[in-house]
C-alpha cells in the first residue's frame, strides 16, 4: 500500500495513518452506512438545501432528516449556513463529495459489471 519501507525517507502521503486519523476516518465511514445519510450526502454534493427539500429528495420525514443531519454535522462531513430563519446545508468540501460519488460509482461498477478503472 506505501511506496517506501524506510518511513524516514517518506513523504506524508506515504506514512501509515495515524490513531486519530483512523478513528476519524471510520466515524466518517460508519455515517456513511446509512442509506438515508448517503441519499442526503448525495444531494449535498452539488451544493446547499435546506431540511425541507432534502426530505422530499430522499423520501424521509423532516424530522428524520434533521437527525441524520445533524449526526454528519457531528461527524465533520457536512457544514451549515444560515439564510435568515432557513440553515442551509452542504458536503463539508471536495474530499466529502469525492468520497461519496466514489462510493457510488463503485457500487455501480460492481452491480453492473462494468470493468474496473483507476
């Protein structure tokens, strides 16, 4: 998985993670796990909604979304602003967005059959 053996002469890409890092990166994955939390993480990518247009994206009750938001909103993976009386919420940047459309495109690749890329 690393490039070098000699952890001296690697760069910070190339050194193994750290216990924060992984422990961050697995409250990440675990949010994820959700279907309705990578639906909302889906239609955050492409930018702002607010609670009542992510429900109705999703299918789920606003009260069930607001939850879910805020559970990401804990686990660093969306951010919000305020619009007057209305939050407004977005992918927390481009390595959240990223994730997710892989994810998905993976599973695609593996319902379809479509060959493997890098």
């Amino acid at each position: 998985m690393y490039a070098r053996d000699n952890a001296a002469g690697a760069t910070a890409g190339q050194q193994p993670p750290t216990g924060a890092q992984v422990d961050t990166a697995v409250t990440a994955l675990k949010m994820l796990a959700d279907p309705t939390r990578l639906r909302l993480l889906w239609q955050l990518r492409e930018g702002e909604h607010d609670v009542g247009t992510l429900a109705a994206a999703v299918g789920a009750a606003r009260p069930a979304v607001s939850q879910h938001l805020a559970k990401l909103l804990l686990a660093g993976l969306v951010a919000t602003r305020r619009d007057g009386r209305r939050v407004l919420y977005r992918a927390r940047g481009g390595h959240v967005r990223r994730l997710v459309t892989e994810v998905l495109y993976a599973a695609d690749h593996q319902l379809t059959g479509a060959p493997e890329h890098d």
